[in-house]
C-alpha cells in the first residue's frame, strides 16, 4: 500500500469509528480513577467490621430480587455491592453498608455511575452484540495506530524534525502537526491498550454453557455453612466476591495478590450439604483476563502504570477529536 493510501484508509476508519474511540477513552479514564471517584460519586459504608455473607446478602435479598453476585468492599469504608435480576430479567443494584447490612443506595445501573462506566466501556450496555463492538473497535484502534505510523515514517535522519511543531504556521497546520506528534508518541501505548482489550473481550463472545433454569433457594444455615467450607480452603485470605448461580452452589472468589494484583482463588461449594465441589488455586486458574486484565488497567505497574494509561487516555480523548476537526477544516477549504 502506497503512504496515501494509508492515510486514506487512515482517515476513514477514524471518522466512522472516532464517537467510539472517545467513549471508550472516557470512560477508561474514569475507570482508572475509580477508588476516588467512587468516594465522591457512590454511597459509602463504615469503617466498622464487615458483615458476614449470610448476613450481607440477606440484607441484598430484601428488594424481593435474585441475587446474583455479593461484592465485599473494595476499599476500607466502602460499600458492599450486590447485582440483582428482576424478574423481567433486568439488572438491578444495591449498594449496602458493610457494617450494618443498611441498603444505601439501590437502582438501575444509572443508579451507579462508576458501574455505568464499567458496563460501556466492556460491552457498550448492549449484551454479546455490545461486545463484538468493543472487540472490533480494538481491532480498529490497532489499524489506526498501524496506519498513522506508515503514513508519518520519516527517512532516517528526520526523526526529530518528523515530529516537531512549528509555532509560525497557521493554526490549521499547527493542528494537524499536534494530532501527529501526539498520534505517533502515544501510538505504542495504544496498541498495547488495544491488543489487551481485544483479548479480554474474546472469551465472553463463545456462547455460554447451559445452566441451571431452576433457582436453588438456599436458608441462612445452609449459605453459612457452604461459606465456612469455602473459606477453609483459603482461611488467610480475603473474600472479592460470591456468585449465586441458579443451582444447588455457590462460587466464592478469594483475592490471591501473590499470583497477581487481580488474580482470585476459586472455590465452589453445594449449598445443600456444604460440600467442596472444585477448588481453582490462582496460579493453576485457565482464566485468561487474570493476565490480561492487569496489563490492561495497569494495575501490574501500580501508579506508575495508572499514571502512564491516564496519559494514554486523554491523548485518546484528543486525537479523537482533532482528527475530525482536521477533515472538516480541509472539506471547507475545499469549498
């Protein structure tokens, strides 16, 4: 392909895919920025000592939905989180105070900003379709950064000068010089954030297995017993997560940092007689997002790594909106 050529096909998937790309961004920012703004936007709990689960999903349970998933606090003074299914099949959410099993805050998923941010940014709030998009809109990105990179190449020797910016030129060509020395520095950073996502959002598009249809409606004892078999799998470590499958079982995710900042230890338990049924240690875990996922978010690099996806971030947020303003200023010179 000719270097005009790259900047044609350069242009167009940039233009038709530029209101994503910014989404995207935007709401990947906030997502990395989630533990203070979740402090300013979301209701918070105590810093007392946390509920049991039995208890917890009680006080989850009292909207008269079906719960789905029980998340412990993610930070001290945090809520505990519980999603919900109506039974028309929506999603409901229930933020609760820890110490206190009290429901603070309970909605849709607009209830919870931070959640809405979480659910767009992965699957665009649009179920399996949703997720193609997103996973294609990474495939989009990557020919982006591709391309812009073909089409800037300088001879060597002119690296430098390929990306300086000229304060004398009109405004017009200073843009078009900003969105290039931008595109160009964040390029690799990009890519990355694309090939990353592109992976994570692969296994969610194979077609789920089959589950159980019938709720199993488990008492206080029994959720209690089946927790205390759980957590004398891994006894010094802190719960993330219960998942509530319509079945016979519970599946209870252990944070396990020594495997990686985000890895889990899995256990699932029968709630009928407390019975382990498969114990998942983070290091033998086939899940592909527990690598990916931290990559992804930086979390692998601590703040550093957040820092550097912030910067990614905005640049994101401004080459996709230099990028149009550049092809409308030419369509209007062309006039």
């Amino acid at each position: 392909m000719t270097r005009s050529g790259f900047l044609t096909w350069h242009r167009r998937l940039a233009l038709l895919f530029a209101p994503l790309l910014f989404l995207q961004a935007l709401t990947g920012t906030f997502l990395l920025l989630r533990e203070p703004l979740a402090q300013m936007l979301e209701p918070q709990g105590s810093d007392g000592p946390v509920l049991g689960v039995p208890m917890l999903a009680a006080a989850a349970s009292r909207a008269g939905l079906k719960l789905n998933r029980l998340y412990l606090p993610a930070y001290p003074g945090g809520p505990a989180m519980a999603q919900l299914a109506s039974a028309d099949g929506g999603t409901h959410y229930a933020a609760i105070e820890p110490a206190s099993g009290v429901i603070l805050r309970e909605g849709g998923v607009w209830a919870f900003p931070l959640e809405a941010a979480l659910q767009w940014h992965y699957r665009l709030m649009w179920g399996t379709a949703g997720l193609a998009v997103v996973a294609l809109n990474g495939v989009v990105l990557t020919l982006l950064s591709g391309t812009g990179l073909a089409f800037w190449w300088p001879a060597a020797g002119r690296w430098k000068k390929s990306l300086a910016i000229n304060p004398k030129m009109p405004a017009r060509v200073k843009l078009r010089q900003w969105h290039r020395s931008g595109g160009v520095l964040a390029s690799l950073l990009v890519l990355f954030s694309a090939v990353t996502g592109v992976l994570l959002a692969l296994p969610d598009l194979a077609p789920a297995a089959p589950t159980a249809t019938t709720a199993f409606a488990q008492t206080p004892l029994q959720l209690d017993a089946a927790m205390a078999a759980a957590t004398r799998a891994y006894p010094a470590a802190a719960i993330r997560d219960v998942r509530f499958p319509a079945a016979d079982r519970i599946d209870v995710n252990f944070r396990a940092p020594e495997a990686g900042s985000l890895s889990v230890h899995a256990v699932s338990v029968r709630l009928s007689d407390a019975k382990l049924l498969r114990i998942v240690p983070a290091a033998e875990s086939p899940a592909l997002w527990m690598k990916v996922l931290p990559l992804h978010t930086g979390d692998i690099a601590g703040l550093a790594g957040m820092l550097v996806l912030l910067l990614e971030g905005l640049a994101i947020i401004a080459l996709s909106i230099t990028g149009p303003m550049m092809w409308w200023r030419q369509r209007k010179l062309r006039k």
